[in-house]
C-alpha cells in the first residue's frame, strides 16, 4: 500500500481541486421560437435544427396542447416580424 511521504496541507488539496467544479452549459437561441437550447441540438420546443424541421413536435401532442403551441410560434413569428431596425433619433432617445 503506497504511504505518502509528506503531509497534504488542505491549501494544497484545494488547489488541486480548484478546476474540479461544475460548469454552465453553453446555450444558444433557437432561431425559430426564440427558447434557449443546448448547442448542437434539436429545439424541444419547435422541433428545428439550423433552419430545418427535423422532428415534428405537433404530431406528438395532443389537440389541446398542439393548437397553444402554434398560437406561440405564430406569436414568436410575428414579433419577429415587426421588428424594424431603430433610426439614429430613436436611438439617442431610448434609455437604457
């Protein structure tokens, strides 16, 4: 059985352990609905990967549920849609 040589100080054991921790998950915006998504998945909540409906979320529904969830990404769709780009004017006028 290996016995060690000299006593580990608890600062040592912690500078050691010091990157040993749990870490933020990288997030991106779904382009589609606008919900955080992991990286390089498909959205849970519209079923899109870079611009291409790859599952069909709606068809695993049930009615109730299916009609509330394209009344969100009808909403999230013309939300983006109204957007316009702010003028110079409009810009020195907002606060922040």
């Amino acid at each position: 059985m290996a016995v060690p040589k000299k006593h580990t100080t608890k600062g040592s054991r912690n500078q050691r352990r010091s990157h040993i921790f749990l870490k933020e998950p990288g997030l991106t915006i779904c382009a589609k609905c606008g919900k955080p998504v992991k990286r390089h998945t498909v959205c849970a909540n519209c079923g899109f990967y870079k611009g291409v409906e790859v599952v069909n979320v709606l068809a695993k529904l049930e009615k109730k549920e299916r009609k509330s969830r394209e009344r969100e990404i009808k909403e999230t769709e013309k939300e983006k849609k109204d957007e316009k780009p702010m003028t110079m004017e409009e810009l020195s006028k907002k606060k922040f």
